[in-house]
C-alpha cells in the first residue's frame, strides 16, 4: 500500500466513493470544485493506494494559531468500510503525523463527532488525547430567521387550532 496526495481532477475524482462514506451529503458531480476552493486555503487530499484502488483518504490543511503555532488539521479520515480494520487508517494517521514534521508542525489535530466511539477508540489508540470541546452554532441570515419566525407562527397557529 502507498500513500499519495492526490493533486489532479482524475485523483481527487476517484477519492469521492470512500469520502463519501464519511460525508453523505457529498455530491459526485461538484466534489472536485469544492475540493479546488477549499485548496485555496490550503487543504490537500491523500490516498491510501492499494494496486491503484483508493482504500483510504485523509484531507488535511497546515495552519499557524496562537494557541498552538503550526498545527497540522486532519478535516477528513476514512477507510472504504470493506477494509477497515486492516491497519490503513493507521498507516494515514501515521503518514499524517510525518507530514506535519516535515512541515514544521508541533500538533496534529482534529475533531471527531461525539457519536463516532469507534473512531474515538482508535484515535486513542493511537496516542492523540482529548484536549478540548468543540462547541457549534448555526447562523442564520436575517432574512432567513425572518422566514423561519414567520413559519414558525403559522404552526403555532396551526397547532392552536387543532388543540381546540
Ligand atoms: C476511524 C477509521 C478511519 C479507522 O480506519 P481503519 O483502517 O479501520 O483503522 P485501523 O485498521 O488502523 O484501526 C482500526 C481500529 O480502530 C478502532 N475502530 C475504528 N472504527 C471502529 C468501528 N466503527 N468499530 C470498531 N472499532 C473501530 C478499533 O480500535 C480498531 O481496532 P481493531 O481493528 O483492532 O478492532 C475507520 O474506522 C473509519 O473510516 N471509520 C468511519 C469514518 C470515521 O468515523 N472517521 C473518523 C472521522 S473523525
């Protein structure tokens, strides 16, 4: 098994059946655009290649905060779900970790939902720990809370009605 960024249309094309695994809202026909925009801020795609099938793929992006200087960011860590398992996801992770050294890096990090235990296990597993919460808010453009108050109204309205 090798491990290779995929840097043309074609490469990232052929990432798209196993990140799609991970990121179901994906969609096939504009996946390289979004990944081409995201590029500008920095973020890389690899393969875990296994006879030219893609078996595994990791995006990535290097970054400077305060917090922690240079800090390599894994956004995305799948292995197909034939082959999980086999030791792929640890040969990415440890891919990745070389990769932030050759990139001057001091961290590797990432977040993982809270309902994704196996993967919690493994990244354990594999020495990284839980530093922090990740804490999320949706924003919602003026106009659209608008529409959505509105709505709202004409449930309540609606339920005030069926109740009586
Ligand atoms: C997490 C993930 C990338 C690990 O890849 P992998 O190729 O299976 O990794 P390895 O074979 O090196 O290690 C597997 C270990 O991870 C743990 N693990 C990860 N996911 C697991 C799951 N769903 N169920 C059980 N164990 C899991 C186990 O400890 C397992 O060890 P074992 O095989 O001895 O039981 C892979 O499970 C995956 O793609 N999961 C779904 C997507 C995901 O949650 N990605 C992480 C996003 S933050």
């Amino acid at each position: 098994m090798n491990i290779k960024k995929m840097t043309t249309d074609r490469q990232i094309h052929a990432c798209f059946d196993v990140m799609v695994q991970l990121r179901p809202h994906l969609r096939r026909d504009t996946f390289v655009a979004s990944v081409r925009r995201q590029e500008k801020n920095g973020y890389q795609i690899v393969a875990a290649l296994e006879a030219g099938r893609v078996c595994g793929v990791a995006g990535y992006r290097v970054f400077e905060c305060l917090s922690r200087g240079r800090n390599l960011y894994v956004d995305d860590l799948v292995t197909d779900v034939v082959l999980r398992s086999r030791g792929i996801g640890q040969a990415m992770l440890h891919w990745l970790a070389a990769e932030a050294l050759r990139q001057r890096c001091r961290h590797l990090s990432l977040d993982s939902g809270v309902q994704r235990f196996g993967a919690h296990r493994f990244y354990l597993r594999e020495g990284m720990c839980i530093l922090a919460h990740h804490f999320v808010r949706e924003l919602v453009p003026e106009e659209m809370a608008a529409d959505r108050a509105a709505a709202q109204t004409v449930k309540r309205k609606r339920a005030v009605k069926t109740t009586r």
